[in-house]
C-alpha cells in the first residue's frame, strides 16, 4: 500500500511523458481530424462525464478558434433517454472516455452511428466498449491511470482535442510542436509549483465551499480544477465563468470565501480580473492561478504558471497548479486523494 | 418600501397570469418557428446569462424533443473574444434577457447577424438594444419585473422557447392548450405549495453549501432553483446533473449535505433516482421536488407538483416549488430576495 496521494501525485507528475507519448502518434490523428473537417458546418459533437466533459469544453474552444469549425457540448440523454430524432448525419462525434466502458456514452455513440454520424472514441482503451463501437478510435496513450482523481487522462483528452483542431485546419505539424514545448515547461515548472501548492494548500484545511473561474479556454480549467477539489479534498467547489459569477453567485460571497481565479493572458484576460475585483470587493480571499495570474489584484495567494507558446496550450499548464494544490491540500485534510470514498475509477452509474 | 421579499413573492405568484399574457401572442411565435425550422440541420444557437442561461438549458431539450433539431448552448466568448470564424450562415439564433441590454449578448447577436445567421431576441423590452439588433424580436411578455431575483421572466422564457419548438414542429396549437393547462395548475398549486415550503425552510437556516440535481429537461430547473438558493439566500448551491453526481461530487457530501432532487414523470426517472440513493447513502439530507417527488426514497422533505398533460412542460411547474422555498428561506435567514446584495437587475459586466 502506497502513502496516501502518491499514485495521484506520481501521475500529475507523468504529465509531460504523457503528452510526450501521444506527440508519437500525431499521424493517427491526421486522417480522422480530415473526415471531422469534411463534415463542417455541421456541428462536432462532444460528450463525456466528469474530467471527460471538461475536455469537452475545451474542444468547444479549441475547434473554434484553431479551426474556425463549431464544435458543442451534446446532450447524452436527449438521444438516449428521450430518443429525440435529430438529423446527426452530418455530424462528427467525438466521446471521451477514459475506460471507454461509460454506459451511457457507448449508447450514446451507437444510436449517432446508426443515425449516420461520424464517430471517433477517444480513450485509454483500445479494446473497450466504447471503440468498439465507435466508427475511429484514437489511443489517448495516458497509459493506465490508477488514482481514481483523474490527471493525465484529462491532460491528454486537451492535448488530443487540440492536434485534431489542428489537424482539421491543415496545421497540425505546428500544433504538434506547440505541444512539445508545453511539455518542457511543464517539466520545468512541476519542482517549484508543487513546493508553492504546498505551502498554500494549510490555510484551505478547513474550507467547505469555494468559486472556480475561468473564461474561454479556461472554463475547462475550472471545471476541471473544481472537480479535483470536490472528489480529493471534499470541498464543494463550483466552477464558473468569469460572467456567470456577476449574474448570481457573486451574491453568495462573504468574508473569506475562497475564490480560485484562472487568468492567463488572451482575449478574456480583462473579463476574469473585472470577475475578481468585484469577488474580492465583496469580501472573497482570491487565489490567482495562470500565466497572468500576476494581473489579479489583491490576491492572498498565487500560482503563476510559464506563458505557453500560444494561448490554445494556457489550460495545459494552468490545471497542474490546481491539481498540485488538490494534492496538496488533501495531504493537509488527511484524505487520500488516490481512492476517495464514495468513487470508483469506472462509473457505470446511468 | 414593501416587505423584504415582497416584490419577489408577489412575481412569483403572478407567472399563471404572465404565461396567459404570453398565450395571447403565440401568432407572433408561429412566423418565427418556422424561419427557424427552415434551417435545420443547421444548429439553433440559444444564449443568455444568469436565468436565461438556465432557460437555454430547456431550450436544448424542448427543440430536441419537441421538434427533432439540434438546438445547443452557444459560447459567447468564442464569438465576441476571440472572433472565431465559425461559418453560421444557416443558424439560427436565440438570445434570451430579460432587460435586453447585455453588453455581450448584444454583441454576440451583431456579428452572428452579420455573419448571416437568422437572429431571435426573447427579451421583455422590445426598444432594447438587443432588440433593435436582432433581426426578429419576441415578446416575452412577462411585464416590469422589480425584483432582482428573476422568477417569471424565467417562466415566460420557458414558455416561449416550447411554443418556438411546438411551432418549429408544427403543432403551435397543441403546446398552447398544453401550456394553458399548465397555468391552471399553477394557480391552484400555489397556495398549498407556499405553505409547504414555508414550514420546511426554516430548517436550512444555517446551510452553506448544497447540490441540486435533475435530468434532462429539468437540468433547467436544477440550474434555476440552484441560481434562486445562491441570490437569494447565499448559499452555494452548485446545479447538477444526476449523472453528473455520480461522476465526482458525490465525494463532497458528508452526513446531512442537503441535496435538492428534481424527479417528473418521464424517461430520466430512474437515473434521477438511482443518484439521489448514492447521495443518501453518503449521507445526504434530501429534499425531493417534481411531480414524481413521492418515488424519491427516503427524502426527509418533500415538495412535489403537480403532473403536467406532457413532460416538456414538468420544469414550468417544479422550478415554483424552489423559488417558492427560495423565498421562504431568504426570510427565515433574515434577507432581502428583492435587493440581495452586490446584484443589480441589470448586469452589464462582461
């Protein structure tokens, strides 16, 4: 038996490797990226649950801006609860899984591909369910994951989604490169990112609640973030957009209530630091993460990450700080980050 | 000055008569479905903050279902931040608000317009900007809604979008009877209902943190009565999908974390209750709504509604039973539903 956290810290930290692994397989991406982008402008669709659906975010972002296609977060149970008879038969569709067996998905893919779709599995597993179901199967090449909190599967699902955006625009060489630079500044930034989570992570010991916000690219970071907070250190952490905390829950914020802010530096960088002020004038103890989490006024705490080489790669390097603080601070919380209770690596739940 | 609240009882208790203003205009809604449906395959693009993003939630399902088109929750951000060039030509789109100045929304409708989408707004100011932006404009008919926390803006946003996809479908009439029907029972509802939730509230005095979890067509309302708990009350009440629960936040509860379940009558039944058995197991105190609210086991509270004459319809009538709890709750903690603090009626944040 392992010390408590270990699998999910080793993992965190195999992060760079992973990527590195599926950069040997840019070439399997090619001609499947070609068939996505011959579908346009039908939309493409993405589904998974969890980590999985907030890859899927990212894909929404990544498919915009890298290739000018759109690209939505489908409804699972429209088509398998409610068998809704929409026209997919020009639709590309890409499930996330990482065990590839999620009921609910594998469904899901198998009435898309009878209504005609184009369906590509993205997962760990070759051999499960969902490939075998699906039309394409692209390996994530994470190798297997043993912390039931998920790192490097959701690390490589945004890696994936961004070489197949890339592919779709005919750049995927480039896109190939950006990631293996990402990789080395991931590598670089690992030792003092997590000896800084560590030292931040105590104040949060006795937290309940906390707001994650994000913007763009970045809302999957923190829905992502969010995630790793509820299932490793069991604080019931919401994530946000930077413009939904304005419409509502700001309203909730008290003195002291912790707010995680994402802020790298593109377009949406203004939006998130106007989200903060406005969180921290209302009493909120912000913690500032992302390339430009320099810009956050009046942090409390801060986890900058490197600037990548464009800001399609910003959620790539900001997730490890809030995956290095959840297990940091599930350390601090006593909880074992690896098997929390209540979960298991595979969800079979409908 | 009236009673705290007052204002947001009394909007609360005026959505039959806001719907049957509604039904007065279905003509105006008939034109505008079929430009809609004329575009299919082509997604409909349905946007909002706040309240209207949770209406869009309802918009994806009642196209779905009702009409068989693929309607999807749309980034603002993609468009009005990062530009990308997503070919929309033959979208539609919805931009739902209340007060039809938000800033981005406006901006958002602009440019899809000009890049030759078919633009709807759903707004209550038919002189609005974003009115006079898009190039068809519904009228919501909710009339001056003085409270912050919106309830039948909310309602008649439901009520439009299922008479755009009745009418998209071609059975305007039908959904109008149905919906009809659904304002009486409302009214009859009300009263009981109130009284009920006035007598369960005060028990959740002291809650900081909750889940509110529903399916399908009521993911709407788990995201609405979520919004409402969060304004009004201050708590931070994270919506969820019962698929969602089972997929990380689980871990978060711990013995007595109140989750607020929304089951109705149709096919995501199960799936709704198998999660709230995961979150009673773990703990969790329950509060079950809906129209099927008696299948929820052991629930230590319960505020069912009544059943409508189809399912489309269960997240007009469920979502009363929150902002009717939201309402008796916001008083048992001693605030103000009206004006909650740091919130205005119009958010003009980016």
């Amino acid at each position: 038996m392992s010390r408590p956290g270990a699998l999910f810290l080793s993992e965190i930290r195999g992060q760079p490797d992973a990527i590195g692994r599926l950069l040997e397989r840019t070439s399997d991406y090619d001609a499947v990226a070609a068939e996505i982008a011959k579908r346009a402008p039908a939309p493409i669709r993405l589904v998974g649950h969890g980590s999985s659906d907030a890859a899927a975010s990212y894909g929404v972002y990544a498919f915009g801006v890298l290739a000018g296609l759109t690209a939505m977060w489908d409804s699972i149970s429209l088509t398998t609860y409610y068998d809704a008879k929409l026209d997919v038969s020009n639709s590309a569709v890409i499930a996330l899984s990482q065990s590839g067996q999620t009921q609910d998905v594998v469904e899901y893919v198998m009435r898309m591909r009878a209504r005609g779709a184009f369906t590509v599995a993205l997962t760990n597993d070759p051999r499960s369910a969902l490939a075998q179901t699906a039309e394409a199967t692209l390996p994530l090449m994470a190798g297997p994951e043993r912390s039931v909190a998920a790192s490097k599967t959701y690390m490589n699902q945004l890696a994936s989604l961004a070489l197949l955006a890339g592919g779709a625009a005919g750049k995927a060489r480039k896109i190939a490169d950006g990631l293996r630079r990402v990789t080395e500044q991931m590598t670089e930034m690992l030792d003092p990112l997590g000896l800084r989570a560590g030292e931040i992570a105590p104040a949060f010991t006795y937290v309940e609640r906390m707001f994650v916000i994000g913007r763009g690219f970045e809302l999957a970071t923190a829905r992502e973030v969010a995630l790793k907070l509820t299932e490793t250190c069991r604080i019931a952490a919401e994530p946000l957009t930077a413009t939904d905390l304005a419409h509502g829950p700001v309203a909730a914020i008290e003195a002291l209530f912790p707010v995680w802010a994402i802020a790298s530096h593109d377009e949406t960088l203004a939006a998130v630091i106007e989200a903060t002020v406005r969180a921290r004038a209302a009493g909120a103890t912000l913690v500032a993460s992302g390339s430009a989490a320099a810009k956050i006024p009046h942090a409390a705490f801060s986890l900058p990450v490197p600037r990548p080489p464009r800001p399609a790669f910003a959620p790539l390097l900001s997730v490890v700080a809030g995956q290095l603080f959840a297990a940091a601070l599930a350390r601090a919380r006593g909880l074992d980050a690896d098997h929390p209770e209540q979960l298991t690596k595979v969800t079979l739940a409908q």
